[in-house]
C-alpha cells in the first residue's frame, strides 16, 4: 500500500514537473511598460522583446527546416495518406507565419522602446 502510494506522488510530481514552464517569464510585462518611466528603463524592456524576436525566429528557422523536410521526403512516411503530410506541411507554414508576425510584433515594440 505505501509502495503504491509513494509510487503515485512520484508519478504526480514528475508529471507537474514536465508540463511546469522551464522558461518563466522573468517579468510582469504590463507593470514593467506601465512602470517604464527612465531610458534605462525603455532600454531594458527593449532588449527583453529582441530576445524573445530571436526565440521567435528560431523557431521559425526550425518550422523552416521541417517543412523542408515534409515536401522533399514526405513519401517517406509508409502508408500514411497523402493528407495526413499535408496536414503536416499546413500546420508547419502556419507556425512559421504565426512565429514570423510575433517576430515582427516584438521588434516592433523594441523600436518603440529605444525610441522612447
């Protein structure tokens, strides 16, 4: 009984653990714009959004790469019907316009920024 229970807060923390964010967001954005009010400040919220631009386009980069893949070698998935790479192909070109528009979004807001 106690091997079973112990084994099962095992299993529950282990599962908390993985869907837990590994990168939590190191700050309130709202409060930070709205508590903005120095250069320094502007230049550090600035620099925050050209990290999270560059995220963005690596993940851009690496939708890039699996479409890439899902075109040229697509006949490489067995029996698989035509629709389901299809599938594959529209989910990755809609992440990667989906990435590339945060991308956007985010220098944006750091041009704001330093303009400020």
């Amino acid at each position: 009984m106690k091997t079973k229970l112990l084994f099962t807060l095992i299993l529950a923390v282990g599962l908390l653990t993985a869907c837990s964010e590994m990168n939590p967001h190191p700050m309130d954005m709202s409060l930070a714009v709205q508590n903005a009010t120095s250069k320094a400040d502007h230049e550090a919220l600035a620099q925050h959004y050209e990290e999270v631009a560059k995220e963005m386009q690596l993940k851009v980069d690496e939708h890039k790469k699996l479409l890439s893949q899902y075109r040229s070698t697509g006949y490489r998935y067995g029996r698989m019907p035509d629709d389901f790479v299809e599938y594959f192909i529209d989910h990755c070109q809609r992440l990667i316009n989906v990435y590339e528009k945060a991308v956007e979004e985010n220098m944006s807001m750091a041009n704001l920024h330093r303009q400020m």
